[in-house]
C-alpha cells in the first residue's frame, strides 16, 4: 500500500470510530442546539489556527444550518503562520475574541482545538461559560494530556467545557509513518468537521420530528441564486452574514 492508500484506510477506522465513542455526548449536544435554534438561537463555532478552518466550514454552506455563526479571528487565521501561532498563546486575547461576539446565555459555543493547550481558545470556552453558555470543546483529550500546558493556570480546554467531544486524533497528529521515520498524513480537521457537520445534521433533524422547519441553507449552484435569500435575512444580525 502506498502512503495514500494508508492515510485514506487510516482516516475511515478514525470515521468509523467516532460515533461509537461520542455517540452519546454527541446526541446531548445535538438536543441543546436544536432547542437553541428552536427558540431563535445561534450556535457559535470558534477554531484558532487551522481550527478555524471547521469554523468556516460550518457557516454558509449548503445542507447546513443558516443559524451558525463562525467566531473566525483575522489574528489567529491559518494563513497568519508564526504570527498567528504567538497570539494563540497570549493571555486574556481569547477574551477580547469573545467580548466582541453576540453570545447569549443558553446558547452553544463549540470549540474547536486539537490539542487544546492555547490560551486563546481556553480563554474563549471559560469567558462563554462564564455568560452561561454551553460549551462544547472537539479535539483530541490524548494529545492534549501529551503535551505540556501553555495556559499560566495549568488548564486544558476540555478543563473549562461542559462536554468533550473526543476525535480520537493521535498524539503528533499524522496518519502515515514513512520509511525514514517521519509522520505524515494530518487527521484533526477532518475528523472535528466531521464531528461538527454530523452534529449539525442531527440537530436539523431534531427540529424536524419537533415539527419545525430547520434553517438549513441549500446549494446555490441549483441555478436559483435566491433561494437562501429568506432564512439568511433571518440570521443575518447575528453571523457572519451581518451587516
């Protein structure tokens, strides 16, 4: 087998493993949301790093909930590289991250972060607990315990959640061994996403036996570039769709 071949085998066992570890957290998840969407809510996405991109992922894409709102900070993008690595370590920044969001009490904030040892998203995840919000942190508690705290408290993300969503990603994060020893082949995004979207089709689906209409957005390359217009007015004040 190639290295291709071992990362694509690789990424199904971790697939197929997920619900059979998570599935009931998952669900427990899945009903705060849709009773928070049920009652005009929003469910927040927060990554830092290349974390942000599942947040990206889950706002304003077809088959998902208009009602996402991706909590994507310019400083702490992908594409900030060393900058963006130092600011994910700075005390309190996560806080100001936070204090320019439209969060409410009852509402949910999942944070995504593989190895959940920054400050910025543990700061995040305890200023949303701090205003009642449930938290949800998905990343991988292995690496995270294998590797040393950067928070000054000593904290850990899933330390400040209500509920850990665990990927099941591997300590180093790499999929593939090579011949000459080294790691490659990165699972941790795929598999929060995964997490993510799989949450989201379940809550969808909870709205409906509820007997509501869940704000799901549809493919706009159907040829009806309209068709989102209505539920995107709805939640447009308090995503990233605002004006």
């Amino acid at each position: 087998m190639t290295a291709a071949d071992r990362y694509l085998a690789t990424l199904t066992e971790h697939l197929d493993a997920l619900m059979p570890r998570i599935g009931p957290e998952l669900d427990e998840v899945a009903h705060r949301i849709a009773a928070s969407v049920g009652d005009g809510g929003v469910v927040h996405v927060f990554g830092s790093g290349h974390s942000q991109l599942v947040a990206l992922e889950s706002a304003e894409r077809a088959g998902g909930l208009a009602a996402v709102n991706a909590i994507a900070d310019v400083a702490v993008s992908p594409t900030g590289g060393r900058r963006a690595s130092a600011i994910e370590t700075l005390e309190g920044y996560g806080q100001i991250v936070f204090d320019t969001e439209d969060v409410r009490a009852g509402e949910v904030l999942i944070v995504v972060s593989n190895s959940g040892i920054n400050p910025v998203p543990i700061d995040v995840a305890a200023a949303a607990a701090a205003r009642g919000v449930f938290v949800v942190a998905v990343g991988s508690p292995g690496h995270s315990e294998a590797s040393p705290a950067r928070d000054r408290r000593g904290r850990r993300l899933p330390d400040v959640a209500d509920v850990t969503l665990d990927t099941g990603t591997p300590v180093g994060d790499t999929a593939v061994r090579l011949a000459d020893g080294a790691g490659t082949g990165p699972l941790s995004t795929i598999l929060a996403m995964a997490v993510v979207h799989a949450l989201i089709s379940r809550c969808a689906e909870l709205l409906v036996e509820a007997g509501r209409t869940a704000p799901l957005l549809t493919s706009q390359n159907l040829g009806d570039t309209d068709v989102n217009a209505g539920v995107y007015e709805r939640y447009a004040p308090r995503t990233r769709r605002r004006p």
